[in-house]
C-alpha cells in the first residue's frame, strides 16, 4: 500500500514501504518535512511529471569512511595538488551542476527546480552541505548532502574532470565527521571504492546513535 499525504508533517513506518522502496506519494518539500524524512530514512526521489515520491529502500548503499578504497592512482592525483578542496562555499553551484550533469542509463533528472530550491534553503538553515573541487579558479567537481547527526545523506555528485567528484567524496570520508555516508543508490564505481549494501535496520540505528551498526 502506498500512502498518500496530506497538509500534516508526519510519514508511515518505513517498514511499509513496497518491494521496490516507495513509500509515500505527495505532500511538499518543506524544511521540516524533509527533516523529518531524513531522519526516519526516507528520501524524495521523482521527476518534474510526477509527484512527489518518498522512498525508503529495504537495503541501502552506504559508505564506511573507515572501509574507503583508494586506489594508487588516486593516491598520486591527491598528492599532486591538482586540486583544491572547499565545503559549503558554493552550495547552489554545486546542486545546479548536478543537476545538470548527464549521466548514463538517465533520462533527464531528479534534480527539479522545486527540489532544487528547497535543498538551498536547507543549506540556509544549516542542514545540507556541499564539498567543492577547484582547479585554478574553475569549479571542476563536488557533492552535497543532507547531514543526521553522524550520518551524511549524499544526494549527488558531479565532475566536470576526471577524478574530481572521487576527490570530493574522499575528503568527505577524511573529515573524520561521519561514521557512514548513505549512497542511496548502487553504482560500480561507488562500490569499488568500498560501498556496500547494509539492511534497513541498521541504517536507521546509524540514523538513530551516529555509530556503526
């Protein structure tokens, strides 16, 4: 059964979400209900001919910092200087980037408008953040996300250049900030670089303590 909301800020328990992670239908994307839907595991996810779609998936891909791969190559590119690394500096830029960026398998983006205006105004109230990869003066890659306590809930990442969204996502782990960084979705090369799948359960403990289920 898929639940449909209303004016009131509340969801379902996750563990009523269907097979596939869909949860709830509708409602808006306001501060406190997108709150409210990270921290029960919950996350919008749909496109501008939609509604709103709010999923809680029965698995999730998450990244221990503690379990992150490097790879040599990687080791020489961050050794290099060829990059300069910032947080929250450029926030809108870098969910515009994203949402623009053209990625295999998608058509189109889950990035709208909407979706995009409400994530700025949680970086306002100090709840979304960004991580951004300079070259020179050139914005070249990064990621942003919504912070839970210990948990980072990555939305999106872009690069314009080869290695610069890896860079990001390295100095995300390397802050010391996160016990886990929420992926969301499976991809091979989030998974080379240690992700994994982990249950329900033990992603809304780490949503719950900040510590590794």
């Amino acid at each position: 059964m898929i639940f449909r909301l209303d004016e009131r800020i509340l969801f379902p328990d996750p563990e009523l979400a269907e097979e596939d992670g869909l949860l709830a239908v509708g409602g808006d994307l306001s501060a406190g209900r997108l709150l409210l839907a990270y921290q029960n595991g919950i996350f919008p996810w749909y496109s501008d001919d939609e509604p709103i779609l709010w999923y809680s998936p029965h698995e999730r891909f998450v990244l221990y910092p503690d379990e992150l791969k490097v790879s040599k190559s990687m080791r020489r590119v961050l050794s290099s200087g060829t990059f300069n690394v910032t947080t929250d500096k450029c926030f809108a830029e870098v969910i515009t980037a994203c949402s623009v960026m053209e990625r295999e398998g998608q058509d189109g983006t889950w990035i709208t408008a909407g979706m995009q205006t409400a994530y700025i105004e949680l970086h306002r109230l100090g709840y979304a953040h960004s991580v951004e990869v300079w070259q020179q003066d050139n914005l070249v890659g990064g990621l942003y996300g919504v912070q839970i306590g210990k948990v980072f809930c990555g939305e999106s990442m872009f690069s314009r250049v080869s290695d610069a969204s890896k860079t990001a996502l390295i100095y995300l782990c390397n802050t010391g900030l996160f016990s886990l960084i929420d992926c969301q979705v499976h991809t091979a090369h989030l998974e080379s670089m240690g992700a994994r799948m982990i249950s329900r359960v033990a992603y809304a403990a780490a949503l719950q303590d900040g510590q590794l289920p």
